[in-house]
C-alpha cells in the first residue's frame, strides 16, 4: 500500500501523492473476514489495523524484496501501491549542492521492476496457488485502461480507479474487471468497497 520513495540524494527524492488509505482499508477488511494479513507499506501516515502485521518499506525495490519474500508462502496477493515507475539511476551519497552558477542538475533515471507483474508469473501464482489482484490508478477511459492493463500484468482481476480524483481522499469507486466482466463498486468509503472487493476476491476463490 502507499507510494514508494526513490531517493535522488540523502535528504531528497521522488514519491506521489498515494495516501495508501485503499489499501490499509483493504487490510483491514480481508483481516476482518478471517484472512491472516501482511501489509506492506511505503511511507504513509496511517495507523496499522487491528490484528494486521506491517513491513514498512521505503523505495520500489524494497518493496519488492518485502512481497516476492511474502508471496513464497501468501494467497492471495493485492497490489494496492502507486509504485514508482522509475528511480534515479544513482542516489547522490551527499546532498546535491547548489555551485552558484545557476546549472541544475541533470537527473538520469532507470524503470523500476514491476512487483505485480514479477510476483504473477511466478510458478505459484501460474499455478493457481497464489491469486493476485492488481490496481490501475488512471486519469480517463478507465475500462479499456483496465482491461488492457489486466492482460499486460497477467493477473485474473484488476480494480480500475481514477488516480487523481482518489489520491487521499475517504472515498471512491472502483471498476472490477476480470476475463468475464465489468463490475462496477459505485461511489462509497474506501473501507466499505475494500469489504466488497474482499467479498468478490472470495467469491472467485470458492469453487462453485
Ligand atoms: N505496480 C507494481 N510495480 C510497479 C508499477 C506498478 O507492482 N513498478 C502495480 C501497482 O501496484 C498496481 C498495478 O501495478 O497494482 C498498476 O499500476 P499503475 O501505476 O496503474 O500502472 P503502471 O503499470 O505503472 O502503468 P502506467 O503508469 O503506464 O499506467
């Protein structure tokens, strides 16, 4: 859950305006229908849920390393952070200083590893063993983003939003896109439609 932070020097870097409210209310809901949880967190301010166990990561490839370790022995996966795409190829090991020439530095940056795309091809998750859920934080045409964006990553259910209108807010909507459908979660707190969302994970895990 959360963003993820890339440090350009020691006391700067990147990140983005995820709250990580989705996911911790997500946390919170598979918790409340029995799941034994781990949220792994980048840097946000939120208290942990009740009964949840937390790691707290920091930059992508942390946060990588904290859910491919979890994913070995997990079942279900929900990828709920805004993961930064990129990070600076290398983080100053001084804080960058002005010369006084007026010159700006010149920022190189290097693609992150996609954690949910990683952890769905792995041989647990092809498999069946581990069901992975990923999100798409978009600004427009959020079906055909999404369902673009399921087949890409490789995952059998994707939860569309739009990033901008959610990004630290208590509410929003979520769009559920599977091989099947289209299910829309209309407008209500995050922790009600976290309920729902648990609710039709276990729906597609129960064999009918
Ligand atoms: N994600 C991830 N690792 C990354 C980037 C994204 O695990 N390095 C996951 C997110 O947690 C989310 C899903 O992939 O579950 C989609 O993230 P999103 O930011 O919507 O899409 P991107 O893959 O970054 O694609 P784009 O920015 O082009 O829309």
């Amino acid at each position: 859950a959360g963003p993820t932070y890339e440090a350009i020097d020691p006391v700067r870097g990147i990140t983005n305006l995820s709250s990580g409210k989705m996911g911790f209310a997500i946390a919170r809901a598979a918790r409340e229908a029995g799941a034994e949880v781990t949220l792994i967190a980048g840097p946000v301010h939120l208290s942990t849920p009740r009964g949840v166990a937390r790691v707290d990561v920091k930059s992508a490839s942390n946060m990588l390393s904290a859910a491919t370790q979890r994913a070995q022995s997990a079942t279900i996966f929900i990828a709920t952070a805004a993961v930064a795409d990129w990070r600076p190829a290398q983080a100053a090991d001084h804080k960058i200083k002005k010369d006084g020439s007026g010159k700006t530095p010149e920022l190189q940056f290097v693609e992150n590893t996609d954690i949910l795309a990683t952890i769905a091809q792995s041989e647990r998750a092809q498999s069946g063993a581990l069901f992975c859920v990923g999100f798409a934080a978009e600004s427009q045409d959020l079906l055909a983003n999404a369902q673009a964006k399921r087949a890409r990553k490789g995952v059998p259910l994707l939860v569309g939003n739009i990033g901008p209108a959610t990004f630290g807010k208590d509410d929003n909507a979520l769009l559920l896109v599977d091989a099947q459908q289209a299910v829309e979660l209309p407008h209500a707190s995050k922790l009600t439609l976290a309920r729902q969302l648990i609710d039709e994970i276990a729906k597609r895990l129960t064999p009918a």
